[in-house]
C-alpha cells in the first residue's frame, strides 16, 4: 500500500489525479480496442450476412457500430 503521505502530496500538487486519470483511460481504451472493437466487427460481419450495410467507426475514446438497410439507418451502438 502507498504511503497516505506520498498520496496526498500528489494530489495537492495536481500530479496524482491526472495520473490516475490517464492510467483509467488507457484501460479504457485498452478495454474498447481488445474487446469492444473485435466483439463489434463480429456482430458488423453477421449483420452484412443479413443483407444489411455495417460500419465501424473507431476513436481513442469510443467505437460505434452503425447498421443501415437500404440507406435508413436501423441500429447505432456506441461504447
């Protein structure tokens, strides 16, 4: 366990938050591109065995699964 002392002179000279915060988006994004993404591009591939149009659509932060049929759009899924 970290020493409180070292904890909290981090977080009053503004370094630990921020340190905290990228490790968690860094498994955030570890998280959408390990797993989220590839689940999506399953899912992307089934429904274009349905007839349907498929995309994915990648950020840092996010991917978004879109699906249209005849040019309406019927399903966006976003993480």
């Amino acid at each position: 366990m970290a020493d409180w002392r070292a904890e909290l002179g981090g977080i009053i000279n503004g370094k630990g938050r921020a340190t905290r915060a990228e490790q968690e988006n860094a498994q955030f994004e570890a998280f959408l591109s390990g797993v989220a993404t590839p689940a999506l591009r399953q899912v992307a591939a089934e429904m274009m065995s349905y007839g349907r149009d498929a995309s994915i659509r990648e950020a840092p932060a996010s991917v978004v699964l879109t699906v249209r049929k005849d040019g309406l759009e019927e399903i966006t899924s976003a993480s």
